[in-house]
C-alpha cells in the first residue's frame, strides 16, 4: 500500500467511529426518553386505580353491576400492591 492509501484509511475509521458513536447517543437518547414516559405513565395508571377503588363517592352508589365481595376486592388489592415499578 501506499502511504497516501493508508491515510485515507485512517480518516475513514475516525470519521465512521465519530458518526457511528453520534448515531448511538442519538438513538439512545430516544429510548431513554420513551422508557421514562412509559414508566410514568404506568404509574400514573396504577395510582389512578388505587384512587377508584378507595374513592368514597364510589363506594356510596352502588349498583348490583359495581359490588364486590370482600373476597374480591382484597384480591385487587393485593394484584395492585404486589406489582413492581
């Protein structure tokens, strides 16, 4: 090889390593950024169910459709408090 060849090889390899690693950042970044969303939509979600099953005003209408038995809503309650985040 020719010295001048083996220079443009070593550009090459400085700039594919410069755009690749920026590449990376970039698309990392992103997912970061989805994961928090959805982590935090999720928990907002599940705080909301906490506040419909404890939720006073609720519990005083009750229909045939919306009565659970005790046996039930212990085991929602449970289902909810063993989730991890």
């Amino acid at each position: 090889m020719k010295k001048d060849d083996s220079n443009f090889l070593v550009y090459g390899f400085v700039i594919g390593g410069i755009l690749s690693a920026g590449l990376v950042i970039f698309l990392s970044s992103k997912f970061i950024s989805t994961t928090i969303r959805t982590i935090r939509e999720r928990r907002h979600k599940f705080f909301e169910g906490i506040d419909d099953i404890f939720d006073e005003s609720a519990k005083s209408v009750n229909s045939e459709d919306n009565r659970l038995d005790k046996d039930t809503e212990e085991g929602i309650i449970d289902e909810l408090f063993s989730r991890n985040n």
